[in-house]
C-alpha cells in the first residue's frame, strides 16, 4: 500500500515553525503539541499549504516563503488615522499597541498603533508579517484521507 500524500480531501497532523530570516522563531509546535487541519479548510494560509503538496508521513522540509505566498505586501490602505478623541482618556496610547477594532460585519480585526501624530492615532490593520519572508519549517507525522 502507498503512502498517502499531502492533496486535497487529506487530514495533517504535522509539527511546525514559522521564523523570520534572523532565526526569530515566531510560532513553533515542536516542543507540545502537533497541529491538525484538513487541506484547504483555511488554517494555513495557501502559500503555506503549497509547500506541503505531496509529502507524505515522516517527511520534515525547510521551506522559504516570500511575502506573496505567505502574508501578503503591506498594502497603504491598510494604515488609517482616528481622532484621538474617539478613544477612551484612560486608555495609554502609543506605538506598538495592538487594539481590538469591529469590521463592517462585526469581526474582530487587530490594529497596530504605529504613531500619534498630533490629535491623531494611526493605526496600522496590516498583518504583522506583510511583506516579510519566512521559514516554514514542518515535520509530518500523518495525512489521512477525508471522506467528501
């Protein structure tokens, strides 16, 4: 019997680590638990799962995605500017803050304050990783079919 590989209506259980060129690891599995999902089911970004298409159980791989296939380009629109005013007085402002906004349809959606610029706060929606490069490191310990 062959060994099932990585492709569409398959289940991974695979280890991982995700790290800037530096080395900085940003996310890892290795040292607890392994991580779950079914190809396509939105955990992993498409970039990512790319880079598993065809591997099988017992394969570990060291893969570099460009910011295309991971996180995306910082995009300008991104960046917006608030009244400083349309946020609460107690509430310590400054550069590197990550805040909770609600999205037209009500999601949650993490901003950045990247400045303060006079009675402004800009805020940076972006993904913390756009337009970086990372390591995407795996170890896959299954892949099991998924019945449609």
């Amino acid at each position: 019997m062959n060994a099932l590989a990585i492709g569409p209506q398959t289940r991974v259980t695979l280890h991982f680590a995700l790290r800037l060129p530096s080395g900085e690891v940003l996310d890892s599995t290795f040292e607890g638990k392994p991580a779950t999902f079914t190809l396509g089911d939105g955990n992993l970004p498409g970039g990512f799962e790319a880079c598993l298409l065809g591997l099988e159980a017992g394969a570990s791989e060291t893969f570099e995605v460009p910011p295309e296939r991971a996180f995306g380009q910082p995009n300008p629109n991104n960046v917006q500017r608030f009244p400083r005013a349309n946020f609460g007085p107690e509430l310590a402002l400054e550069p590197g803050l990550v805040l909770s906004f609600a999205d037209a349809a009500k999601s949650e959606l993490p901003g950045v304050v990247t400045a303060l610029e006079g009675d402004e706060v800009v805020v940076d929606f972006n993904h913390p990783l756009a337009g970086r490069t990372v390591t995407f490191e795996v170890a896959v310990i299954t892949v099991e079919a998924v019945e449609e």
